[in-house]
C-alpha cells in the first residue's frame, strides 16, 4: 500500500490471495523468506504505459493511455486480455494481471500471467474511429509481444472486431502471421468455441461444484449481471442444461425475464445491433427493464456475476442469502467484494472464485495457441470436449486443495493455493529474476 497508494482494487486482490496461502507460507517459512518469494510474486516483471493518439471523426486529435503490465512468465509466455474501458487505469491492469497468474496456472496449461489495455471508450465510436484507436494502440504495443513472448486477447470492451484491427496493424508492421492474439476471427487462426468458452467454462465448472453437492444446475433460475461476451454465452448455456436465466444487465440498468431471458434476441441487440438492453423489450415485451442496479435482489438459486469488477456488495450477498441463492460462481474478475465474498462462504454458500470459474476463457485461448503452432484448426467439438474436461479439472484440483490444507468446500482457498504451487516451485526452480 505504501509503494502503490491509489491502486486499491490491486491490493484487494492481493490481500485474498495472500491471505489464503496463509497456511502454504507457514509450512514454508524460512524458505520463501529467504528466496523473497511473495514480495516477487506481487511485483510484475515490467509495466508498460503509453501514449495513443488518434483522429476522431471530426479531424480532433484523441489522446489515451495505453498499459500492458507483464506480471510473471515462470510457467509460459505471458497472456492475458485487454481491457478498453474509461476507468482503466494501472491499479485495476495490476489486479487483472497479478490474477490471470494464478488463474492461468489452474488450468494446467503453460501460460504465464498478464494483462493490458487502455481507458479508451469504444462505445458510441464509428467503426473508422475504433479502427484509428487499434492502430494507434498497436503501433506501440507490437514492440512488447509476441507469439513466444506475450499473447494478448479480448476482455472487456475488446471483441472480435478490435481483435481483428489490432492483428491487422501487428501484421503490417511485423510482416510475420503468428498467433499473437488470441480470439480472432475463424477465417485468420481463431479458435472454435473462444467466443464461448468463458461462459461456457463457467457453466461446466457451476455444473461440478453443484453435483459434488449434491446439487445440479438442471432446473435452477439463475440471475446473470452484465450482457456481454461472458453473460451471452453464460446464459446460453445455463439454457441448455435445463436452468431458467431470469435476469441480464449493462452499466444503465437490468432486464426481468421470469420465463427465461431469449438469448438469441440479446445476441442480436449486443452482437449485432450493438445496443443497449433497453431494446430487449421490442423482442420481449413481458420483460421488464429496471434503471441501476438491482439485479441481485430478484429469487435465483444461483447467482453469476458477469459484469466487472465489485459489482456484487455484502447487501447484495445478503439479499441473495435470503432469497435461498445457494451458489455463487464469478464470470466476471473480482465481481464480488471481499466482504460479500466472506458473508457466502461463512453462510455456506457455494462460492467459486473468478480464477477459477472464468478460466476457461484463457484455457481455450491457449488451445488457439498451440492449433496456430501446428496451423490447424480443430473442430468445435473437440474444443468443447477439451474445455469442459479443463473446467472439471480445475473444479477437482481447488477442491482437493482446500480439503489437503483442512478447508474443504472453500474453494477461493483451494483455488489460490492450487495456482500458486505451480507458480511459486517454478519460479524457485528457476532461480532468482
Ligand atoms: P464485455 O465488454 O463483452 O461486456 C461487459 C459487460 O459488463 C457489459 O454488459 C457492460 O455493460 C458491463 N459492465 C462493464 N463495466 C461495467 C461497470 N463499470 N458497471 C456496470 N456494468 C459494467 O466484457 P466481457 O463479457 O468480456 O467481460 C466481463 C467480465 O468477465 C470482466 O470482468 C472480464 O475481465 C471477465 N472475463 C472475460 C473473459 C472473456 O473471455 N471475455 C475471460 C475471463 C474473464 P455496458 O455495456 O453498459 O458497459
């Protein structure tokens, strides 16, 4: 806090996972101490912060920050998305960096962690001035990553087409067709299932926690925050095993669908038409659409947090807890505050964390990796198969980890221990950097 002061969501993201590893560094001690381990662990290996200027539609010149912080790279090349969102700064690409570690480390692949992006806004921009902003970005950018190096892919505010301008610019500049990006589009290395995987993954690791619970999501209403790339493809697949979705959201406000939110309706307002969620009433006109937030106090049995980062306070935990909900699982990064996050698990509610839960994004960006190394493209159903046999993966690797350090059932310790083993013997056995 004394090195960093204004970047609060990086120290809450620190504070829960050094608090969790409580028991690894006990049994550790003199060891860690001695190597520096935990103080290596919280320092990225580089930041880098940049100038993006830009012309806008009406000749004026834009100015925006670019960041991409490379935050350790003991396991693989660093990878992790970027962010494009007005409130992007370097304490929330420090947290989303010093979690992708250890999230990307639970999924058993060789990817190290990183994260990046700028506080430009694309909403509301022309396609000619996204594309002026992608240039712009990337013309820095390309100098810090690569194939082998660092593999950045979409996240919030970064789809497919920003994904397609930013590889077009590293190509012209580069001259080389490598798989530097993750999450392109099918025609140029993409991946089938990557626009899916993360709300897909999220369902299959809900599915696990709910079975080995007795539970399972079949015939669950599940309440979902945020409407984008994670929320859509959440909510299509909760439908198809049998769950009712009955709420979806954005930054204004949030849709009531009690009879089950018509995914194919909001796929073409957000993907398509690229609107706002007031639009879901033309399609379903039973709905109801509500201003701010609220989307927490509706009946659910599950709640999937797939917005952003602490949208989900201990009201909103207490709310749910009242209303019967009896599992949590983070699409999003951080949804949840630390309080909330204690309040479900003191009252034993199943929590996933987002490392965890949201990893099966960045697992099958890793398969678009390794199908780009060896130039084929796999079909979809293999790629499926691979991801849920990733998400039931994870699933048994935090849950084995919070029984083996006398926490069983508490998955946000399993999880963080789980990632930081890997991580921690490797960055030992590879000496001091
Ligand atoms: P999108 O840009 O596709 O969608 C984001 C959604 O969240 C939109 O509905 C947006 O509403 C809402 N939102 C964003 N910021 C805020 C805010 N400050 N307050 C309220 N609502 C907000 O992003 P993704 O779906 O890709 O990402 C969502 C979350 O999932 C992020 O935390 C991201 O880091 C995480 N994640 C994403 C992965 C991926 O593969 N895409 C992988 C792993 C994690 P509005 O349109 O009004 O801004």
């Amino acid at each position: 806090i004394r090195k960093n002061p204004s970047e609060s969501e990086f120290h809450q993201a620190v504070k829960e996972v050094l608090e969790s590893l409580r028991p690894v560094v006990e049994a550790n001690e003199e060891k860690y101490r001695r190597e520096a381990l935990l103080e290596r662990l919280v320092e990225p290996d580089r930041q880098i912060k940049f100038k993006i200027p830009w012309v806008d539609d009406k000749g004026q010149v834009q100015v925006n920050i670019g960041y991409r912080v490379q935050f350790n790279n003991a396991i693989g090349p660093y990878k992790g998305g970027l962010r494009l969102h007005p409130s992007v700064n370097t304490g929330i690409i420090k947290f989303l960096g010093f979690e992708q570690t250890f999230k990307n480390s639970l999924t058993g692949l060789p990817i190290g962690g990183a994260k990046g992006g700028s506080d430009f806004d694309p909403k509301g921009k022309s396609d000619r001035e996204v594309l002026a902003f992608c240039k712009s970005f990337m013309t820095e950018l390309y100098k810090y990553i690569g194939a082998d190096t660092d593999v950045p892919a979409g996240d919030i505010g970064t789809g497919a087409r920003e994904i397609g301008y930013l590889y077009g610019q590293y190509k012209k500049i580069k001259g080389t067709y490598e798989g530097v990006l993750t999450g392109k589009g099918l025609t140029y290395g993409g991946s089938l299932v990557r626009t899916e995987a993360t709300g897909y993954g999220l369902l299959y690791l809900t599915d696990e926690m709910l079975k080995a619970n007795g539970h399972s999501i079949k015939g669950k209403r599940v309440a979902i925050s945020g409407s984008g790339n994670v929320a859509i493809y959440a909510a299509m697949k909760a439908e198809q095993l049998g769950a009712t979705v009955v709420t979806v959201s954005d930054s204004n406000g949030w849709i009531y669908d009690p009879e089950g939110i018509d995914v194919a309706a909001l796929k073409e307002i957000k993907e398509v038409k690229r609107e706002r969620l007031t639009e879901y009433l033309k399609y379903r006109p039973q709905a109801e659409y509500k201003e701010g937030r609220g989307v927490w106090s509706v009946k659910c049995d599950v709640a999937l947090p797939c917005a952003t980062q602490n949208e989900l306070h201990l009201e909103d935990a207490k709310v749910l807890v009242e209303n019967g909900c009896i599992a949590v699982a983070e699409g999003a990064n951080m949804p949840t505050t630390l309080e909330a996050t204690q309040f479900f698990l003191n009252n034993k509610v199943l929590f996933a964390p987002g490392k965890a839960a949201n990893a099966g994004g960045v697992a099958t960006s890793a398969l678009e990796m390794s199908q780009n190394s060896e130039r084929l493209s796999w079909p979809f159903e293999e790629v499926d198969k691979k991801l849920k046999q990733i998400m039931v993966n994870i699933f048994k690797n935090m849950s084995e980890a919070a029984k083996e350090y006398n926490a069983e059932g508490n998955y946000v310790l399993g999880a963080n221990i789980a990632g930081f083993l890997k991580v921690a013997d490797a960055m030992m056995a590879q000496g001091i950097w």
